[in-house]
C-alpha cells in the first residue's frame, strides 16, 4: 500500500534435497538473518539429521528435529529477500567447506 510506512517484503523458498554442514548452515543464516524478518523451514544436514530453523527479526534458533523426511525447505521473508540474496547465498554456503 502507497504511505503505509513499511517496506515491500521479498520472499524466497529454497527447496533441495541436497545436505549442507551445520557449520555452513551457521553461516549463510548469521548472514541473512539480521536482514530478514522471518526465515523459517527444515534443513537437511550432511550427517542425515534435520534441522528446524526458526529466525526473527535475527533472532535466529536451530533446533534438530525427528520425524520429518522431506527436503530442505527454507523460507525467507525480509525486505532485502530475493534469489540472490538468499537462494544464491546459501547455495554458496551449500557447496563450500
């Protein structure tokens, strides 16, 4: 809405079935999430243990979780959010050591 005061939210779903290093993990969200407003989805680590990613305005908790077999899916909302600052970025932490 014009005048509303609040900036336009991007939003991007990330969905791979790919694993990535908790470490690596770590790091694209100290990354994004001081940006965003809201990251939140299941991730699927190297080791086969899944994660549940809960961020908040940077607040970010990571927590492992049991019963869930289904992809990477992570959700991004921010006013800075979009393929290349978020899809892009944790595809490069994806595929680095």
């Amino acid at each position: 809405k014009m005048g509303s005061g609040r900036p336009d939210l991007g939003t991007y779903v990330i969905k791979t079935t790919a694993p990535i290093y908790l470490e690596n993990l770590k790091k694209f969200l100290d990354e994004v999430s001081p940006g965003s407003t809201r990251i939140k989805g299941f991730v699927r680590l190297d080791t086969g243990h899944i994660m549940a990613i809960q961020s908040c305005y940077g607040d970010t908790k990571i927590e492992s979780l049991t019963g869930y077999a289904g992809p990477t899916e992570l959700i991004g909302i921010g006013p800075g959010i979009d393929r290349k600052t978020f899809g892009d970025r944790y595809k490069y932490f994806k595929n680095h050591l």
